[in-house]
C-alpha cells in the first residue's frame, strides 16, 4: 500500500514524496478561515502524513509579484488539493481513517512536516526549499491511521547558504523576513517572519507576492547546470559564499521581475514546465 501510494501521487503530478510522523507541534491548535468551524479546537490522532510536491512554473513565478504568480499559485494549490482528497479516497475505501491536508483546509503545519519526510529543508523565507525546485513548490498532506514506512531527513545545505545568502529577506517588499540568526519558535529553531507585515503587502498589491520564492537561487530551473551546483552545495556547505558570489554575478541581487508581451496569453494545457 505505501509503495503503490506513492506512485500513485507521482501519477497524478507531484514531483516528490514522503512520509513523516505526525509531531503534535506540527499540528495547528484550532481551526481557522471558515466561519462554520472556526475556532474549534483540531483533534488529529493520525500518526502518519503522506506529504508530497507540487512544482511551480517557472516563468510564471519569475512575473512575481505580477498577477501570473498569484495564477500558478492557485492552480498549484488545486493540483495538490486533488491529489490530496484522491488519496484521502483511496485510504478510506481500503478501510483507514485519513485527512487531507490542502489550502484553506489545513490541520497540519506543512513546511516542518514536509521537512521531516525528507522532502527539502525550510529556508529562511520559511519556505520548503526542495531539491531541483528550491522554494517554487507547494505542499499537500493526507495523514492517516495506515502504517505508512516513513522517511528520514536530508540535508541539502539549505541552512549554510541561508546564513550567508539573506535575498529573501532583502527583496521583501514588506521587510517581513529576518536578516539575523534563527530563533527558537515551538521547540525548533527557525528564521521568524512577520506575517503581519507580509500580509498586508499581499492585501496592497492585490496577489500572492511569492519574491521570496522567485528570489531564491535553489529556485532556478531543474537542469543540468543549476543541479550540478545543488548537488555541490549539499555536499560541500562550505562553498555557499562562492555560490553566492557566482548567483549575484549572473543573476543580480536586486529582484526584477519579467514581463511578456502584451500579446502572449498563458496556455492553461500547456504541461508545468
């Protein structure tokens, strides 16, 4: 069941899975969004999670904060929401209690169990930074009462090269993202973001913003080149500043997005890449 689970996620266009344990401190406390339960505490006894990846386009998120971002943003949340609730499906057909995990309907705390599954590491944008797409994915979830074999973490040097790189942080419009060290928050240490002041940004400009994401050098196109680079940097932290250095020179270190001509339309068929 876990191996044809997993294909089974792959099929329907994730791009990565894995299983973590559920760990209360990744378990929100109460409901929120929806007015018809909001404010009811979250009782979650399922041990395991089934987390997965979906990519985000490319050329899409290179527009943000333009409106295209806030588009692919959307679509990749309903592709995930699918494939969430279609393994939520199958899990109880077979006979198991599951919960599907996606935006707008989440009990869980993805990042930090995406990271526990072996999916990435949560940068300093508090963003899943995943192998190949860096921060442009989303994340979907079913935990569940099935004896799921679990992952283990890995560890792509996310955290080194967060510590010398800080684009995130200095191309957020709103200033929301820490420049300084990590801060212990529910018993893991992690770089703190002000919602507050990320939100409102949101509400200005009328998206979902996604810079941080865009910004992000692990964020480049899946190729051969860029992951040569990946696979040096998880192996050798150390040559993060070099890496860096290299990522300014060629890409800059201010943020501007693209912009296509008035004339070209998104192809909604065209496959995600």
């Amino acid at each position: 069941m876990s191996r044809f689970l997993r294909r089974l996620v792959l099929d329907l266009g994730a791009v990565a899975v894995g299983v973590a344990p559920v760990d209360p401190r990744h378990v929100y406390t109460h409901k929120g969004r929806h007015d018809e339960d909001y404010g009811r505490a979250i009782d979650l006894d399922h041990p395991h999670a089934l987390v997965f990846l979906v990519e985000m386009d490319f050329e899409a998120m290179a527009r943000a904060p333009l409106a295209e971002t806030l588009l692919e943003s959307a679509r990749q949340y309903h592709r995930a929401a699918e494939i969430a609730m279609t393994v939520e499906n199958v899990l109880g057909a077979a006979g198991y209690r599951a919960t599907a995990h996606y935006d707008a309907h989440y009990d869980v705390i993805l990042p930090p169990l995406a990271e526990r599954a072996g999916l990435g590491e949560v940068g300093r944008n508090n963003i899943l930074v995943a192998d190949r797409y860096g921060s442009r994915v989303r994340i979907g979830a079913v935990t569940t009462n099935y004896p799921l074999t679990e992952d283990r973490p890995i560890s792509l040097g996310v955290r080194s090269f967060c510590g010398v790189c800080l684009k995130c942080a200095e191309n957020c419009p709103s200033r929301a993202l820490s420049t300084g060290r990590r801060e212990e928050v529910r018993g893991a240490l992690r770089w703190t973001t002000d919602d507050v002041r990320c939100y409102r940004y949101w509400r200005t400009v009328g998206t979902d913003c996604g810079i941080c994401m865009a910004v992000c050098p692990f964020s480049h196109r899946s190729n051969r080149f860029h992951n040569l680079v990946r696979g040096l940097i998880r192996r050798a932290p150390a040559t993060a500043r070099f890496f860096l250095m290299c990522d300014d020179l060629f890409y800059g270190r201010r943020w501007r997005p693209r912009r296509k001509a008035p004339d070209q339309a998104p192809d909604p068929s065209a496959p995600n890449r």
